[in-house]
C-alpha cells in the first residue's frame, strides 16, 4: 500500500462534487491548469458532462480546501499551493505520493517543535487521572507491539492524553487536526522496533509522572527524534 493510500484513511465512496474536485486538483498540481485559466461553473459543467448544480459544489469544496479563490461574480483563480489546506484529510486521495511525503516530513518537524514543549507543560499541570490513563496506554502498547496497526492507535492517544494536560486549546487543536498526517506517519514509523518505541513512551511517562518539565521535554525530544532514521530509511527525508 502506497503511503498517499495510506494517509487517505478515508470513505471510498466519493459523490460526483468530491470526485470532479478530485480530478481537478490532480491536474493543477500537475500543472495542467493555471491561475489565468482556472475553470468556471460553466467550463466544469461542459467539461464533465454534469449539471451546474454539481459544477457549483465542485467548485465550493475546492474553495473550503483553499485550492481556489471564487470572488463576487464567480470568477475562480487558483490559489498557491503553499496555501492549500493541508490538515484535510481529503487532500490524501488527490495528492501524488512525493507530495504526501513532503508533508510527513513537514510533520515531523512540526512534532520537533511543540511536542517537547507540550510535555514539558503537561509535566508543570498534570492530574493523577491523565497519569493513569497513559499508564493504561503505556500497558497496552507493551501488549501490542506484535499489531502495528492495533498499537498505531493506542500510541496517537497516547500523545493526545499529553497534548489535552498541557491545557492549550489551540495547541490541542493543531495537533488534533493533524492526526491524519500523525497516522500516515507513525505507519512509517512503527516499521521499526515498537519495543524500543514502548521504551520511549516508558521514559516520557516516568518524566511526567516525576512532574519534571525539563526532563519531560527531554525524553519527548528524544522520541520524536528518534523517528527520522526511521522516516529516512522509507525515503522521507526530514
């Protein structure tokens, strides 16, 4: 399985807005359709055979992507791509596997950054309630590193239970839209040993559990370092 396929961790069955949407991102992403000539209700509507109905909600699922700009009089201009919404998990389906993995690599040092100080917080303000819960996930993962894809999830909670104690509502938000990104990435990533992951997670807990910050942040710097080798070796390159 590709890794695009992978992130596309998503319902198969697609209406005729989300699959012309489909075809039109690939074939700007392919350069194959320009700001200047972006295409309109009408053109969607000829090209594809469908009626304008449909060509309207193609382009407004575009819009709500930040793929296109529709401005008063319904005339569409491409955005950049640098401005599109990469936290939807829709985006998976349409993009090109190097695309996909530009954007884990992406992630990764997004977690460089704000993970570590995420638990460094979460040490500073932790309940005995959110230490017993990723005590729980901690058992569990040491039960499951022989299911990838049972401890995938186990392992994503974990790191939210750290995120929600650090009581941030906007961090908490960040890292929670991107847990598509999160999933696609720790399938890479949990191609390594989950034994030593399970290790990891042991010495981010002991910090937490200890209330240390500095030594929460860290063994958080450590683990999430620690996946680039991994992510390398896919060729992802962080």
């Amino acid at each position: 399985m590709s890794r695009r396929q992978e992130a596309a961790d998503v319902v198969k069955v697609r209406t005729l807005p989300v699959q012309v949407a489909a075809r039109l991102t690939r074939r700007i992403v392919n350069g194959e359709i320009e700001e200047s000539r972006a295409p309109s209700e009408l053109d969607i509507s000829r090209e594809f055979g469908v009626s304008r109905v449909v060509a309207r909600e193609t382009l407004k699922i575009l819009a709500s992507l930040d793929i296109v700009d529709i401005a008063q009089g319904r005339r569409v201009t491409v955005r950049p791509q640098a401005e599109w919404d990469y936290l939807s998990p829709l985006l998976a389906e349409w993009l090109p596997e190097e695309h996909v993995d530009g954007l884990l690599r992406e992630l990764h040092q997004m977690r460089e950054l704000l993970e570590p100080e995420l638990a460094a917080m979460a040490a500073a303000a932790i309940s005995d309630e959110t230490l017993a819960r990723l005590r729980d996930a901690l058992d569990r993962m040491a039960s499951l590193e022989s299911d990838p894809e049972a401890y995938l999830e186990v392992d994503h909670e974990f790191h939210m239970e750290i995120c929600r104690a650090a009581d941030n509502r906007i961090l908490d938000r960040i890292m929670y839209s991107a847990r598509w990104l999160g999933t696609a990435s720790r399938r890479v990533t949990n191609q390594g040993s989950l034994p030593n992951a399970t290790r990891d997670h042991a010495l981010v807990y002991r910090a937490l559990e200890s209330r240390d910050p500095d030594a929460a942040r860290a063994a958080m710097r450590t683990h999430v370092q620690g996946n680039a080798p991994l992510l390398a070796r896919s060729g992802i390159r962080s």
